[in-house]
C-alpha cells in the first residue's frame, strides 16, 4: 500500500539507516548434513511460509505480508513462480509491474528472509491449469514429460525465470537457499524430465541445493531419487494431516500422523509443505477452515514432527493465501478467496494462528541445539498413562527435547503427570489436543538451565543481563530449574513463585497465570530476568535484533523492525491504543514508535513502559449513484461477427476427441480464460425442434443460449469426472443443454443465428500428469441442430491487458470495449434499479477515498442480502477483476480490495458485469465498503 511504503521510506530517511538485506551481499556456501542446513558451516533451522505474489497483485503489499512473516519467527518464504501468471502465449513472458519477481526477492531480502524458490514448471497451488498456460494445452506432447513439444515449452520458461533466481542466490549474496524442482511428481513420472529440470537449472546459473516435494506421506519416488536419473539432491514430504472438510473442524487428523519421513540418511528430514490451512471443499468459509488448522492441530502436530522425527527444515503451505483475482483460480477446488485459513488472513490481519506461529518460531531460532538432534532411547516417562514422551538430544551439547503429549492423539481430556527427569520429580500437564516441547541441559544464555516444564518462547542478552521468555497453557504448574555454583538472590517482581535453593540448583514453582517475573542475581553468573507467562502473555511479545543486540517489545499490533542509537529505540511498529513495554539495552532512555516520541517510564523490571496511540477513526463512504446498461448485442441476430474467428477447425491437439465437427475448443483459437462468444449460423429446414449442445467449463461454470435474439436458456458446463478425478473414459455428454425451438422462431429456408455465451471457469490442474485431466477442452465440445450444417464463429477476450496480464479478462461484450475500465464513460447510462432480464448487465458506480496518512485501513467490498442462483456477478475495481459472486459461485459475499488497485486517496470505480441464468425481480444489493481493521503504521 502507497501509505505504508511512504511510512517506511519516511523512517528510512529520517534516521539515515542504510536497507541492507540480511543476507548482505556476501557470497555464502550452503551445505547440508542427515541434520540441518547450513550456511558457511552455521547451522540452521529452516522455518519457512508459503506466499504467492500472483495472488497479491500490488508489490507495495509484498513488503507488509513478508515483514509480518519475518516478525512470526519465520527465516524463509516458499514462493512459487506461476508460469501462466507471465506468458499469454507462446513465446511472449512479461516481468514488468505486477509481476516483477526480481523486486520480489529484493523485498524478501530486505525483510530478512531466506527464499525457496519453486518454478514448478507445474505447481498445482489451486491455480488454473496447475500454473500451467493454457496455451500449453495444445502444445503436443503430454505436459509434465520429456516429450518434444511440452519439452519445448517449459525450457522456454525455465531459461527465463531461472536466470531471475540465479542472480538471488545466498551464494551470490541473496536470499534463495533452496531450488524446488517441480511440485508433488508422483504419478505418471517420467525420470528423464526431472533430470531436465535440474539440468537446466544447473546450466542458468542455479547452485543451491534442489529438492523437491513428494506427496502423501513419501511415495514411489522417495527411494529412487536417492542415485538414479532426476534424484534431487533433497527430497522433502507434502503432508496435509487434517484434510480438507472445514466443515467439521473438530475431526482430528483423518488423513494420518502428519509425521514426515527421513527419506535418505544423508539429508535432513524436509516437512517440504506442511498443513497450515485449508482449502474450503465444502463451502463452510474460510474461518472454519482456520478453526480446522488452528493453534491446537499445529501446537500438536508441528511440535510431534520436530522431535519425533527430528525435522529441521518445514515449510507451512499457506503463511498468507491471498486472492484468486480474475481467472486464477483452478475451477474444481476454490472460489476467488484464497484465505486458506492462514495465520495471515486474506486482508492481511493477524490471527491467533499468527500467534501460535511466533511462539514456535522464536523458539526454533533461539534454541540452537535444534538443530543437531539424535533420539533419546528412553525419554522421561510420566506416570500416568494418559500422557507419553519422546525426547532427542544433541550429541555435541547433551541438551535435551521432550515432547509430552496425549497417548490418544485425539483425546480432549486434561491430564497430569509428574516426571522424574535430570534429577529432579517435576509436574507436566497437558490440557486437550495440546503438546509441549520442554528443554533441559541448556545452555541458556549465560544461564545454565536444568530444566523447565515451561516452554521456551525465546531468550537474549539485554542491558548486561540474561531475559528469558517462558510459557505454559493458562493454570497449568510450571517448574524451572537452573544451576548456580552459589545461592543466588531471587527476587519475585510480579506473580506468585516460590524458589528453593539445594546441591547447586534452584527450583522455581508457580501456576501459569498471568505474566511472572522473576529477576535471579549473584550465584557466580550474570543477572536473569525469568518472564513466566501464559500461551495469550508469551503471544503479546515481539523480539527484533538491532546493531545494538536484541530488543523485546510487548504490547503492540506487530512490530516490523527496531533500531537503536544512543538513547534511544526506535520501533517501526503497527499499534492500536494500548500498553508497549520496551526491554531493551541498557543505554537506552527514550522509547520512540515511528518518529513519534512515547512518554516511557522504567519499571521495576528495567523495562520502559509507555501508551500508544489510537488511530484515526475512518470513515467510509456509501456506495450510490448506480448506472446501468444491458449488453449481449451478440444474442441479436444482426450483430456483425465478421472479424470473429472461424471456428472451423477439423482436428486437434486435444486427447478428447470431438463429438461434432468443427472443433469448437476455445483453446484451439486462442481463448484460454473467462466468458467465451459462439455464434452459429445455419439455413434452418423448418424441421429442426431442438437446439443439442454440450459444454465443458469446469464446475461452476455455465453457458446461456440464444436463438434469433430471442433466450431460450441456460445449462450448468461439465467437468472433470470423478473416476480418478479425470476424465476416463471420455465422457460423451460433459454438460448436455437441450433447448426447445419454440414455434415460429425459426425461419426456414433463411439464415438463422444461434448464440450462446459460455463462463468457462478455469483449467483443470495435472496432479496426476495425465492430459486426460489437463487437456480437458473448454467451451462447446459439440453442438448440433437436426443434423442441419451449422458455420460457427467465436469470441474471447480482446487481446492481453499490457498492465493486469492475461488472467483479468475474458470476452463479455463489456469488457472487449472497456466498459469495466474506470475511464469510461456512463454518463449516459440509466440509473440503476429495476428487474433483470436474462443475459448480461453491467452496473458501475464511482467513490472517493481519503484514509489517513500513516494508518492500514485494508477496505472491503460486501454484498448483502441473500445470495441468488439466479445471476452471478463479476466484480471490477479500477478496471482489475478482483473476484466473483453468486449462489452458484461460493460462500462469499465479502470481497477484498487491496491497496494499490484501490486508490486509497482519490476516486475509484466499481464496475459489476451481472450474468442472469432467467429474469430477477432485482439485482444485486445492498452492496457497501467496509474496513478489515484499522492500525496505525509508525
């Protein structure tokens, strides 16, 4: 958003700090054991979060969701490059604007993240065609193979995109640490393309390590990959143990353990795409979704994976989903949001998701051991039942990682147990489907832990002394033991603990409640700060690393980054009215958030505590003034279809044969995304009673028929059968219409002019490479009147937008002529309101904008009233489809317009091409803006 990146660039300049990119620019080596990754010889625990800049078109967002991943304790992002989202057709790729991935990666550098890069040339991702261009369905050869034609083309796209991501490289001094050749190859594989995809690669410059993600729990090609032809060099595992049915959040884990393999004993265990959300099959919404995959699945299922099997690469598939604008989207699985119940949600708002994902994370990057685990033969056992452990160590430092958890992994019970471990008898408890990673033998900073049965959120040296930050779910006992050579001094600041002091250890006992603090002295090592919190307190904190050492910060809405110089800590911070307390170096006297000075005062826990500030109240504007005009001049019979294309075609590409002639595959003439024209033109005979059609446009998808001006109605498109999930054998009626001539509408003997206007949704993805499946035509796949010659002509969109790319539009009347474009001209349009009648009418309305400076007001579009089958609505901002609404389409009725399309200060245009399958008393209403929330961004 212009807003936040002014902020950004103002802070920027007022301190005169230099951007430099985590990584610098310093080449580094990266190396890999059966443990970890490494990075000139410094392990590392790679935590990363899917994101897709193709479902974010505005790159001044990109900046805010990487820096909310980074501050979630996150030190990677997993992109995926969407081959479709860059090349309309063969030949031609487009790197410009929207789609400028070398900005993308010098953002996530700058945000201070480490990149996986995966260019499939497939990577399914719910998008059409699986990220394949639809131009590649009538490319010979079957797609996701070594054969000539497919060969061709994905070379064509990999000597593009793989130079972009070779000169990003950590050993180049940027932020890719890994290559992912393809995504999920595990059915119809065919070796010799996967040795091609890495061999290119290799000859453009790629030189980090390449994996690859297998799916489903490992698979047939887990083994092979180890020596033979397209082995990569680490292979990882897809895993999505809760499934997809958000309707029915509380089902626990039905698709298995969700525990990921160790492939090879050379390589570190890769959770390659780990569950972090849902896509939402049944239509319960996305929040259901986010309940599905919420704090309990990943407090369970995240922590299992790091210590039982050992895992120190993940990567959590979605961080932030984002939105299926235009005709992204695959047509089978989703609809235009792509929330996926993300700790990110679709607007960019933080969930208790994000929360649970920061609390893990800092613990990953601050606990080093991690990183070098082996099995503990005979972990702690609790004794009661109810509960079991597994532990890991180290070998090189003795620390130890005990996992407690459930013995029924889908019990909701709270259970309690004590266990004799390191010497001393200590109570653990676990309340429902949660799990604990406790940690003993540490070395804790300049602290030596004995043990804890609080969890380990993070730790750093602050102002010549040791803060450490612990947690446990709300009312469970908590027990940390640390060892001193002599009785330190301890002293409770806040909360209820007590202390005791034997054989060189002290003990600390207290209920998690709260935030305790415990400040340790003496004993022959440098003072400790204990913070001792609840999951909620531990969730409040944020820790960002300045020049000066670490900072920890509790209170605000996120912080982004920090700062220090002389006195002072600068935070670059999103607040609303609230507390913030600033732990940070000792020289530090002054708070400042932004560049606005917060009156600090120290605490007795040597922190500064101050207020922040509210944000501005924003106030949106009505959506009024409605004009309206009906288009669909191509249902007329006089309507000039001269410089149509012929559809005349007699052969083709495609696997599925066609029932009628001519081919009328829109693929075939060039028309890949969206509303597709037919018109058919025949000298009738007078006996012809039906019109017999037949079109496929993937579910959800329709077609309305017109015959001499006058509609005779609509039919559902087909779409892929479910034997195998593709199309086998061919079905020979995909989306039969049969429509009834009425009396007297046909001339016979004369010309006689069928239309019919057909909403192909999207491409089928190619999971299981099978041309069957991907290759499934669009459009009319047969049509006949009586057997009578039928010469046909059609219509798709009007070229490529130079600015919005192939995806935004397709060939509804309207749109070839710019009627969603905010420059034209509706003056003469006739105020809206009144029934609609079947076909396309097109609504358009302007607003303006002025959301405050310095503030993140993320606007919606909402659709009241109950949702109607009886039309669709596709929705324009500012010219950009941003999605799609109806009761045939989906659950959604709130519509995410993110800043950069939307002018956040001047006028914008909303414009609503509404479909009608059969006449309605009224169209869509009422329709309102509304704000996802309201920060201030200093």
């Amino acid at each position: 958003m212009r807003r936040l990146l002014s902020v950004l660039l103002a802070m920027l300049l007022t301190w005169a700090v230099p951007v430099v990119p985590a990584h610098a620019r310093t080449a580094h080596e990266v190396t890999y054991d059966r443990y970890s990754l490494m990075v000139d010889g410094r392990r590392i625990v790679l935590q990363s979060a899917e994101f897709h800049y193709f479902r974010l078109p505005s790159p001044e967002l990109w900046r805010d969701v990487l820096e909310k991943v980074k501050a979630a304790g996150f030190n990677a992002v997993s992109l995926y490059f969407s081959w479709a989202y860059h090349s309309p057709k063969q030949g031609v790729y487009d790197f410009a604007g929207v789609r400028d991935v070398d900005r993308l990666l010098r953002t996530a550098s700058q945000a201070g993240l480490y990149v996986i890069a995966r260019p499939g040339p497939y990577i399914n991702a719910e998008s059409s065609g699986g990220g394949l261009p639809a131009w590649v369905k009538t490319v010979p050869g079957r797609a996701r193979s070594s054969e000539a034609g497919y060969q061709a083309a994905y070379r064509e796209w990999l000597h593009r995109i793989n130079p972009i991501i070779a000169r990003h490289q950590v050993t180049d001094g940027g932020p890719v640490i890994l290559y992912n050749a393809e995504n999920e190859y595990q059915v119809n594989t065919d070796a010799a393309y996967m040795q091609d995809i890495q061999d290119q690669a290799r000859a453009d410059g790629i030189d980090v390590p390449i994996t690859t993600n297998d799916c489903c729990d490992g698979g047939s090609w887990s083994s092979t990959w180890a020596t033979g032809p397209g082995a990569v060099q680490i292979p990882g595992i897809d895993d999505y143990p809760q499934s997809f049915e958000c309707a029915t959040p509380d089902v626990w884990g039905p698709w298995g353990e969700g525990l990921t393999e160790r492939l090879r004993d050379d390589i570190p265990v890769f959770a390659a795409e780990y569950q972090a959300g849902a896509i939402d099959l049944g239509n319960a919404g996305y929040e259901k979704c986010r309940e599905l995959t919420g704090p309990a699945f990943m407090k369970f299922f995240y922590k299992n994976n790091l210590v039982t099997t050992g895992a120190t690469m993940f990567s959590y598939y979605m961080g932030y989903g984002g939105t299926n604008w235009g005709w992204l989207a695959q047509p089978n699985d989703v609809y235009t949001s792509y929330d996926y119940g993300a700790a990110i949600t679709e607007a960019r708002r933080l969930t208790p998701k994000y929360a649970e994902f920061k609390r893990q994370g800092y613990f990953l990057q601050a606990v080093a051991p991690l990183a070098k685990t082996d099995p503990v033969a005979t972990p702690p056992a609790p004794d009661n039942p109810a509960l079991t452990t597994v532990a890991r160590a180290n070998p090189d430092t003795g620390t130890q990682f005990v996992l407690v958890r459930h013995t029924d992994r889908a019990a909701t019970t709270t259970d309690s147990a004590t266990v004799d471990w390191a010497g001393h008898r200590v109570p653990v408890q676990v309340k429902g489907r949660d799990a604990h990673v406790l940690v003993a033998g540490y070395d804790l900073g300049g602290q030596r832990l004995v043990l804890s049965t609080s969890e380990i959120m993070t730790h750093a040296a602050i102002g010549g002394r040791d803060v450490a930050l612990l947690y446990g779910t709300s009312g469970s006992p908590g027990a940390t033991v640390l060892r001193y050579a002599s009785q330190p001094s301890v002293t409770v600041l806040d909360g209820s603990v007590t202390s005791a002091y034997a054989n060189g250890d002290l003990r600390l006992d207290y209920t998690h409640d709260g935030l305790a603090r415990v400040l340790v002295t003496g004993g022959g090592r440098r003072p400790l700060l204990l913070l001792l919190g609840t999951d909620e307190e531990a969730g409040t904190f944020w820790r960002a690393d300045t020049d000066s050492g670490p900072v920890l910060v509790r209170g605000t809405e996120l912080v982004r980054s920090a700062s220090v110089r002389g006195d002072t800590v600068r935070l670059a911070a999103d607040t609303v009215a609230g507390e913030v307390e600033v732990f940070a170096p000792g020289q530090v006297r002054r708070v400042q958030i932004g560049t606005h000075d917060v009156a600090a005062a120290r605490t007795k826990s040597g922190s500064l505590l101050g207020a922040t500030r509210a944000p501005g109240a924003v106030r949106l504007p009505e959506l009024t003034s409605w004009r309206a005009r009906a288009e669909s001049p191509e249902a007329q019979p006089g309507f000039d279809d001269s410089r149509w294309t012929a559809a005349d075609r007699t052969t083709t590409t495609s696997p599925h044969p066609p029932k009628t002639l001519p081919v009328l595959y829109a693929d075939d003439y060039g028309y890949h995304y969206g509303n597709v024209w037919y018109r058919g033109h025949f000298t009738a005979t007078g006996a012809e009673t039906t019109i017999d059609l037949n079109a496929i446009t993937g579910r959800r998808g329709n077609y309305l028929v017109w015959l001499n001006g006058r509609y005779l109605g609509s039919a559902a498109g087909g779409v892929q059968a479910d034997s195998g999930d593709q199309w086998t054998p061919p079905n020979p009626d995909p989306g039969p219409g049969h429509f009834a001539i009425p009396s007297g509408l046909l001339k016979p003997g004369a010309g006689n002019v069928i239309a019919v206007l057909v909403a192909n949704m999207g491409h089928n993805d190619d999971w299981i490479a099978d041309d069957l499946r991907f290759k499934q035509p669009r459009g009319l796949v047969a049509a006949s009147v009586g057997g009578t010659p039928i010469t046909w002509k059609i219509q798709g969109a009007a070229g490529t937008d130079p600015v919005r790319g192939p995806l935004n539009n397709g060939g509804l009347y309207g749109e070839r002529t710019g009627w969603h474009l905010p420059a034209y001209a509706d003056k003469s349009w006739k105020n809206a309101g009144g029934p609609l009648a079947p076909g396309v009418t097109w609504h358009r309305t302007a607003f303006r904008l002025d959301l405050p400076d310095g503030q993140d007001v993320p606007v919606g579009l909402r659709f009241g009233g109950e949702q109607s089958p009886a039309y669709r609505v596709m929705i324009f901002l500012n010219g950009w489809n941003v999605g799609q609404y109806g009761g045939d389409i989906g659950p959604q009725k709130d519509f995410y317009l993110p800043a950069g399309l939307l002018k956040e200060q001047g006028t914008n245009t909303i414009a609503l091409a509404v479909t009608a399958e059969q006449a309605a008393p009224a169209g869509p209403g009422p329709i309102s803006l509304f704000a996802y929330g309201n920060v201030r961004v200093d």
